[in-house]
C-alpha cells in the first residue's frame, strides 16, 4: 500500500466509553448468570449511545456544568425457570453498576455519578433461548451468519497508531504526566515512508495551573512521541492538539479528561475493530463486538477468533510475512462448525505455499475445535474488543 | 472472488430506520436553515438509537403492547445571530417532526403517534462555527480527517441483493402484496456461481387473516424472488423466512411491518454503507453518513463522491470493467482540495490504462470541482446514502 | 366569613392538564379492562407531572420550540390469569392513547403528536390484587384509610368563580371568541360584598392577528364577565390579563392556548378538588383524586360521594342552608361500611334539626348504599373530579 | 372536635423523600447563587415526581431489582449578567448533587448512585427577573397571590403522630433499632379519648436476619411507643406493622428502608404541610413549600410565617390557649406588606380579648416586619417545611 490511513480511539473516547459500557454490562450479566446458574444466559446488550454534557473547564479547575447522558440497551434474560420456580434477574442493577465501575476504572476524572446520568433500556429476550443456553456441555449453536475477519501483522504504521495511545495511557505515564486525559485520539496518514501523525488528547484541567504548565506538558509528550517514533522504519511528523491556538487562548483543555463532557456523542458499534484500529483501507468487519453475548454471537466470537488465529499462524510459520483469516458461521449450525473457513498468506521471499499449507491447516482446524477457549478469553478480559 | 457474502437492511429494518431518522433530520434542519438564513449552518445528528418496543401480532390483527423509542442526538445551531439579533432555531421541534414525516413517508402500517416514543438530545453545536457557514459563496472547508470508499459496478451478487429488497418494497409489490412490511433483510452467500440468498421478511399480521393466506403469500413471493434470480447468471437458491415452522404455528408476523416492534434494537450508522449494501469482504468506510451536515461533513460527502465518480468512470470508458475510487480529506482544507484523490481501475481484456488514464484523471477533477453539486444531490435525495 | 379566597384552574391550566392525563390513563385502563376481563381490575395512576416547553408566539403565528413533556406514573394490572392463561395488558399504548385523545378533546390548538413529549412509568401492580378485584357482585373493600370531606352549596363567590370559568371555556364563547386559550385561571377574593376577581386567559396567537384585535377581544370579554357578575350580590371588579402591559408590548399571548407550552409545570393532584375549585378557606381533602382507581380507591369514591351527598341533602331538604358531609373509610372495609359518616347542617331561620335529622340519616344512607353508583359517575364522565 | 384525623409521613415516605428532593435542590441554588452572585436568585423547582423500583428484600439480605426514578423539575436562573458578562450556572449538576447528598443524609440504606435514577428538568427562568432579585436591599415583593396559614399549638393527637415518627427516626433509636427504616408512616384516628394509631415502618433487610428477629423488634419497638403514649391524656391503641401475617410469611421488609424501592410513587407537594403533619379536619393550605425560593415565593414564607406567628402568640400571651393566623399575599406588593393578616384567638377561660389585643397586633406586626428572617431559617434549615 503506498497509501495508508490508520485511527485508534483512545479508551476514553466518546465512541470507546460507550463500547466499554456495553461490554461492561455483557460481562456483568455473564459473571451474574454463571454465578446463579452455573451458565451465560442469553443476552445481546450491543445497542447504545453516549450524549455529550456542557463543561467549563479553566485552568486549575472548572467544572461540570450538564451532565453526560449514557446508556446501553439489548435483550437480556430476565426471568429464569431454575430449581422448579421463576427466579428474577436485577438486569437493570446489574447493568448500572457494570456501567459505573467500568467508568471509575478507566476514567481518573469522570465520575459516574457526579458527572453522568446512567440509563438502561434492557428488556426481556425471547424465553424460546433460555433452554438452548442452559444446555451444558453441548457446543454452542451459532445465533446468526456473520463473518469474522482478522490479519497479522500489523504494519509499522498501525503499530505505530496503537502504540502511540497506548503509552500516552500507560499507568507509567499517567503517573509522570496526569495531565494527559483518557481522551486520546490517534490518526495517522502514511504516503510512502512519511507519516502524519495527528493527535488529539484532552487534558485534565485540575492538573494544569496556567498555559505555561499546558504548553510545557505538550511539548514534552511530543518529545515522548517522537523518540517512539524514532524507533520505527517511518519518517513520522507528529502533531499534537493541532487545534490549539495559544495566542488566541484556545486550548484542549477538560474537566474529565474527556470531550464527551462538551458535547462529542458516540454510539455502541463505532469505535475501534477487535484489533483496536480503524483501518479504512485493509478489511474489516461492521460488527459491534461490544456487548454481544460472547457464547454464541459469532458476530462477537468469529472476529476475535480471526485476529487470534491470524496472530498465530504468523509466528508459528516463520515463511508467512502476512496472513489473512476470514471464518464465516451459518446460523442455526454449532459454531465450530461455520460454513466457510479459509487463510491466506502472503510468504516471505522464496516461500512455498506447499511447504505451509499443512500447518496452516492444522493452526485452523486447532482455533476451530477450541472456540469457545474465546469466550473464556473474553471473560478473562485477556482480548481486547475495540 | 471465489465467495462473496453481501447483505441488505430494507427500509424498514430497526438500522435503517434510526439512519432513516438521523437523516431525515438533518435534511429538517437544512430546509429550515436555508428558509431562514439562506444558508444552512452547523449540525450533526449522525448518532442516535431505536429500542424495540414490545407487540401482540396475530393473524388478522394484533396490537402493540410497549411502543417503540427512538432517540436521535447531536449539535446544531440554535442561537443565530441574524440581522442584527438573536434569533431562535426550534431545533426540538423540527427535529420531531422530520422523524414523524420520515416514519409516515416510509411505513405503511408504523403510526409514530401511536406506537413510538419520539425523543431527541441535540444540542447546541460550538457557535464559532456559525460564520464559517454563512460565508456565502465560498468553498466549505472540510470538518474532518476523512475518506471516502466507492466502486462500480456491483457484482450480480450484490446486484441481485439490492433488486430483492427493491422488488419487494417497490410501490407496485406493496400494492399486490401488502402483507409483506417493509422491514425486509436480504443476505446473499455466494461460493461460485451458487448464491444462498436468505430472505427475512416481516408480514403485517392485519393484511394477513390466517396462516394459510400467509403461507399462500409467501409462495407467491418466492416464486416472483426466482423470477427476479432466473434473470442473472447466477445459481440462486432462496429461503423466505427460513425461521418459520408451520406445524408448531412459528410465523414471522408484526403489526408495525418491522420487527423493531417486538424487541429488535438499532443505532445510527450500522446499517448499509452509502451503496445501500454491507459488503464484508469489499472496501468500505466506517463512516456513518446518516445525520451528517452535507455542506463540510466530508465523511458523508465524499463517501457519496467516491461511489458517484466510481460509477462514472465505469459508464463513460468503455474499457474500464471495474473501478475504486478512494478521496481523503484534511481538516481545515477546502473540501474540493483532498489530500489524496486516486482511481484505480481493472480494464477490459486488450484495454491498455495509457489509453484511459487522461480520460479517468479529467473525471476525476471534473467531481471534485462539482463537489458542492454532491450537497444539493443530497438535500433533494437523489443519492441513497444507506 | 368576612374574607374569602377562591380559585379555580381552568381546564387547560397545566395542574388540570396533568390530573386531566392521569384520569384519563385510569379511565382508558377501566374501558379496556371491562371490555377483556368483564371486571376493572386494580390500578392506581395518581402520580404524574407536566414539564412546559418553550414557545416563541406573535400575532397571527408563531410556533413551538421545544415540546411540553408529560408523564403519568403509577401501578396497573399487566398481566391477568384469565380463562386458563396469562393475558397481557397493553398498559403502555393505553395510557399513551388514552392521554393523547384527551389532550385532543381538551384543547383546540395543542396538538399531542406535535407539540407533546409523552412518557408514562406504569409498573406492574402487587398480583395479590387481582383475584380481589374479579371477585364479582361483592363490595369492594376498602383499600386506604381516607377521608372524604364535601359541603353545598356553594358560595356566591365560589359559583362565581366557577362560572367564569366554565362560561370562558364553554363551546358557545369559544365559537364567539376563539381568541380565548384554554388556560384560564380565576382568582378572586372577597372581603364583604367586595370581591376583586383576577381572571389571566392564555390567548391564542394565530387567531389573534395584531395587538388592536388583542385589546378589543379583551374588552370584550371584560365585558361579558361584568355581565356574569353583575347576576350576583357581589360587587365585582375584574381584572383580565392584568400582567399585560400594551406600551411595553407586553401581552399574554400563546401559541397552543396553555402557559404549558413556555415554562409552567404541574403536578397530578395539586389542582382543583373534587368540587371544581380550591377554596383554602374552607375544609377539603389533600387526596388527589385523578387517576385513582373507581372500584375501591376510598381517596376518590368518598370525596365524590361527600360532595354529592351534601348537593343532596340541600337540594331535598328544603330547611337546610348548607351541609357538610364527611366520610371515612377504614382499610380492609367493604366502602359501603366507613368508620365514619357524618353530616352536619346549618338550618334556615327557624328550622329544628329534630325535623330534619331522619330525613338527612336516610339520604346518608342511601348514598352509602348507592355508593357503587359513584364509580359508574366516574366512569360515564358524570362527576367532575378537579 | 370529637373526631380527629391526623397523619404524618415519615422522612423515608416516597412523598417526603420527593419534597426533600426539591427543597434540596432549591437550597443548593440558593446556596450557589449566594457565593458567586450574593443574591439568592430566581428560582422554582416545587415540581417533583418519584417512581418506584423494584426490589426483592430476603431477611439478612436480598437486593434491588430495579432502581427508584426520582425528577425535580422547575425554573432557575440559569444566565447571570454578572460584572459585564454573561455568568453560566450549573443548574443540573447543582440539581443532580444536591439531590444526592440529601438522599445520602436521610437515608442509610438508600444510596443514591446505586439504588436511584436521578433526573432533571429544569429550565431557564424568565431573564426579566433577575434584575429584581440582585437589587440589593429592597423588601422583595411577592410573586404571587397566596395565602398562608398558621395554628398553634398542636393538639394532643397530632403531637403524639409528630412525636412517634420523631421518636422512630431519632438517632438515638436508630442506634438501638437499626432495623427500622426512615419510611414511618403515622396515621391517628382519635373519637372522643380514643386513639387508633396505625404505624407502619419500612424494616431494612439486612438488619434482619429472620423472622423471629423482626417480631421481637415489631414487639420492642410497640412498647416504646406504648410508653410515649402512656404520657398524654388520650387512650392509645397502637398497631404497627398492621399489615403483617406472619403465618403467611408476609412482613414489611426493604432493602432500604422505603416503600419507594418497590413500587411506591410520591409527587412533591402532597406530603405533609408546613407543621409536619396532614390534618385534614383543620385549616391548611394545598400550597407545595417544597422548592419554592425562599426569598419571594410568599406560598413558602407566608405557610412558614402563619406558623411561627401562631406560636409565638400562644406562647408570649398566656391567656391565649389557641392561636389561628391567616395571611394573604398580593402579587407585585412588597411581601412584608400582605393584603390581610389576620389573627383568630381562644383564650383559657376567664381570658378577655380586650386584654391581649394589644399584644397580639404588636406579635403580628413584628413578625411581619421580620419576615425576612423567615428566609434565613428556611436557609438554615430552622423550619421544617414538610
């Protein structure tokens, strides 16, 4: 690709707190529904919104002036024939709380219940679904067709990207510079060699005395963002809160360390891809994986399966520079059995296709007989969604 | 492509109609705007939600026991410093409105009055926005970092998804089958030259007296699907609401024609890309167009762009098979001056691209002179944007 | 008494507006219960509020900025064992019909689809309730300890009040003056004979096309209610919209005929009492009566049987000047057997309550009897409730 | 009277808990506006609704199934010309924490951020009237016509219904009997000497471990209340918790210690009046105090004024057994100048009103004089409004 465009919204974005909040309340439902009654009820809480509030930010201070609105909405398994009678689940509790203590451990400044109206509009699935999910051992039977896709590697540039937030989010460095919010948006433009690097990141106004503190800060974040840069293969030209206008007195400054307190909205669904990147240019999948039931959604499953075995096959084939993993389920068949499941690598030079294709094989048969290794994966929190 | 998975949301499906509604208000706001001010100002309403409501269809009638919420939210300008005063949008008002027309506009048996709860958090958008859109005359400046992704022409496949929902929400179709709701979901998966193509079609219970009239219909409608398929050069296999079972009285039947009625839920921007199809394993932008402002809002416009250049390009050089386009913007730049703008092409057997390549790059200036005509297109819905 | 103060909201007043939507929930639910279940099954939707919106009116137009919000709240009966099976109640679409049909009953120039955000949060009622209610031919038991306090006649200054509403709102004088909005509030007080009277009437914008029009429909109408006044022993001085200034263009002007629509908020039950007007001079109950249930809501039955009762005894009693009836209720009683039910008289120049007492015990007893009359009054609209 | 009918609600009653909510939020503007402006401005926020939620309480635990919804709606300044510019105030979040906190201070087992949905609808007060409010000095002039009023001293009955939800609600006996939540409810129907007092008290779960444990606290605490009644003149009956069948398994068990949490409603404005208590045998005003500002809003200071006046008059002039004050607000007058005022006295026999004319108008006229001190008490939370 001579061209190449690549996004990541850090985790405090509008469009990654919603997502968060989705799958904060799939994980609370599931952890409810295995305690209670030893399964993951059927549940999809992959709908919501986020409406941005009114802040006044100053340095040193400000404050909030109307609050954020969120919620999440889905199905989720309400009432529950368990032991000869009809036990009710606290969906609503459940999924408040899933919201407010996702919010506490990801936002320093975002308080949910000071800053936040938290609101759920989650009803009854379909009793029919009830059964199929307390039916222990069997495989999972695949609740729709649709398509996981996933590739490895990442190209410099997308490591870059991700890189890139993910230090500005680092425990490490929130301890060195807490005046950098969660609120971290990374956009790159490669042409050729010669990246654009562009990021936005909102800064904690009780954290910055004056301008000077500002400008200081940003000047050394950008020094941070640069020896990063250094040890890539690009040529990379950052700019960070390009908006700023110093003498103007325009500033990205926040209360929260996030825009959704002056108005950026954001939807469930939009966010980053399962491989925490928007790619416009490589294939991907349209599905929200957040807040989808992680034992039978193969919206949800397929996806993260893609990027995992794509991962694999990568470093476990030392001649295959790229791979290509696209899984497609049937609804209605188990889902380790999908209708289509297919691998493409690219090799590196003097590769032979032959010589690979039955690992491969083996690596893709293998991720397909320990599916469900992914919900457990995704319980444990141990793959990233968005 | 040896497999091809393409997928349509009819008009009626809970994604179109909250992107339907998103849309209608922002084409609200414009018609106000431009009646007002002669210009039309700031506004992005590209987020919004559709829970689904709960219903008791049954043969020959049925009714709606919870309604339908469907919430749109975003910024516009509601404070316009005209002629010398403070003049006063009544944002709310029309907003409401635009999503009741919008609903009376395209579901026949769906009363927004009666079996919906219309609710909207738009707010006020930054003002400083404001004289940058009055500028009259002026080239808008792009508001964003964005691309926009086309190509042309469809595969049969994709050709074939789109003409099904067509066919069965055509003004003619309705008047000879009105049980069929406008909520109709296409799904085509294609290995080869054989598609399995999965109809779901939500049935209007009051047009519907039993179960045999349903079964009759769905026969009928089926063999005018074939008909439409023994057209192309494909191998079709279709299955109509696949998810009946007659013997144990499971029928797809609604009150509305849409079974957000009964618990499915949507979002703004997760629907069919601006080609009106979802194709997985084709470049598109994540990019919801719905809601966007269609003066500097490039996300929208030069997805639209793309798809109308790409068509072009097909239609006036005979050589040319298939063609991308891609068109990336740059924040603060005119919207007519992209960042990059390229056509990569696949000619015809004997086609030489030396042939083309001025013919294709004077296409190419020729839309993004004419870019402002993409605006106009969408205020009098001449494009379909999802 | 020396001094009086009495007051009556008209019935487009915001207080009526919300007592109006909570009775008219409870009277949808009795229709729709009757008609299923043969019974009217328990409810209890006596809570409510009515949030105004914004307008922006001017003669001959003007137009709504942000809807007038209403929401009813409070239990109802969801789902009834009925005939073998469990039958579900569509409580949402009622109450949300039932409020719209009333506002377009109410008001001439509120639209509820346009100009309305409606909301409801009615929960499922206790299910112990039920059975109790089925139970057919036995009295209903009482289900509060309550009291209902009524006394006739009414003053002169109370009738007064009453009548000017009631003549502002008729169907004749909205032929004559459609100018006149619904929302009209009368105010007076009265020490002696004296009596100032202050009636504010919303009027309405696009009937009334300029301030010269404005002016004379307000003389007229002063004239009229002179006229009314002038019937009476009272020496009346009206005072019309006297928060209008013409220099400073300052008039009471309205879009939709209610204060509603810019500002002013109401809650059920904080209106007019059961006779039609709050008289704070004079004893009354704090019950809120709209919404509540006909069958065994002791708040409302007995309010409205005090006040019949007592129109009664001074209607067939010819001694008697006024009475005074009060009833309480026990819970757990059948209604027709209070804890106590009392009547006290004021006799006409030399009457003796010797004379009177039998005539007066029968007529209390009698209404007691009769008092499942009182619940079909309330459900043929034959007692105003506020 | 023979009959007396005399009922408080407790401080954890959904009807308290909504007036609490409003005058919380009134005081927190208050207390804003007087920090950043030093003037208490425009504000009125008397409008309230609480819906309940849904629990499911077992003894030595249980939990909340569905949160309660609380809203206060109204006007407040919203906009401050303030030293040139124009000054935003952050109604809702000083709404949304003031509301908090006063929940987190009355209650012990309700906790606002996991328990409750908080809402509000205020909105921009008229602007004319801001300028009124900071002129500093000036007696503020009444905003409206209302009347105030006022007796003293309570009667044996209603001192005994004010002193057992005291005595419930002290710290000392919630120290003792954590088991009782704030939700008292004290209804007291006296005939002659004979009282039958009905209390019920919301019991708190988890402080109660079995049943045998509530019956032995229900059997305590009668006792105490049996002792409390043991000193006053009337012949108590006490029954508490009257609802309760132990055999059948049915107590009044919360998980927070108010009715509210399962289903209970309360609209602001219909709890107890200004004294504490609802006798609806005596003279009282239907006028809400709750979230009125306390600076103009005369249906607040003149309900507060009437009762402090008809103390001070019972307990400055001995010969004066029972007091009875009547005040009547004109709108637009300065507030310390009331249409009427008026007292009404019965003195202990021998008493002659000639004698205490004098000092009666002399308490009156100082009160009036002082009515300003009113707002500060209010500020101070000196008068208990409800």
């Amino acid at each position: 690709m001579d061209v190449e465009i690549v996004e990541r919204k850090g985790k405090g974005h509008p469009d990654s707190l919603i997502d968060g909040a989705s799958e904060a309340v799939s994980l609370g439902l599931c952890e409810y529904y295995l305690g209670h009654f030893g399964s993951i009820l059927h549940h999809n809480v992959d709908k919501g919104i986020i409406v941005g509030g009114k802040s006044a930010p100053k340095f040193g201070g400000g404050s909030i002036i109307s609050p954020i609105y969120i919620m999440v909405a889905g199905r989720a398994t309400e009432l529950v024939p368990y032991q000869g009678r009809q036990v009710e689940v606290p969906v609503e509790e459940i999924a408040r709380k899933s919201i407010r203590e996702f919010i506490k451990g990801t936002m320093r400044f975002l308080d949910p219940d000071e800053h936040m109206v938290i609101d759920t509009k989650i009803k009854q699935g379909s009793p029919d679904l009830i059964a199929v999910f307390m039916r222990k051992g069997a495989m999972p039977v695949s609740n729709d067709t649709s398509i996981g896709v996933g590739y490895a590697p990442l190209t410099p540039t997308e490591d870059l990207v991700l890189g890139t937030e993910k230090l500005l989010n680092s425990t490490g460095f929130k301890k060195k510079y807490p005046e950098v919010g969660e609120d971290v948006k990374v956009m790159a433009m490669r042409r050729g060699r010669k990246v654009e690097m562009t990021v936005a990141a909102a800064m904690v106004s009780s954290k910055t005395p004056d301008a000077s503190h500002y400008i200081s800060v940003i000047k050394d974040v950008s020094e941070h963002l640069e020896k990063l840069a250094s040890g890539t293969s690009l040529d990379v030209n950052f700019k960070l809160n390009a908006g700023d206008n110093y003498k103007h007195g325009e500033f990205y400054l926040t209360v929260t360390g996030t825009s959704a307190e002056q108005g950026d909205d954001g939807n469930t669904g939009r966010g980053n891809r399962v491989n925490g990147l928007i790619s416009p240019m490589r294939q991907y999948s349209m599905e929200a994986t957040a807040g989808k039931n992680p034992v039978n959604h193969t919206g949800k499953i397929l996806n993260a399966l893609s990027v995992l075995t794509a991962r694999e096959i990568v470093k476990k084939v030392p001649s295959v520079k790229e791979s290509y993993v696209r899984i497609l389920s049937r609804i209605g068949n188990p889902i380790d059995e999908p209708l289509i499941a297919s691998a493409a690598v690219v090799l590196n030079d003097g590769g032979k296709i032959s010589a690979v294709r039955g690992e491969i094989e083996s690596i893709m048969n293998d991720s397909l007989e320990n599916i469900r290794r992914v919900t457990n994966m995704i319980l444990e929190k141990k793959i990233e969604l968005f």
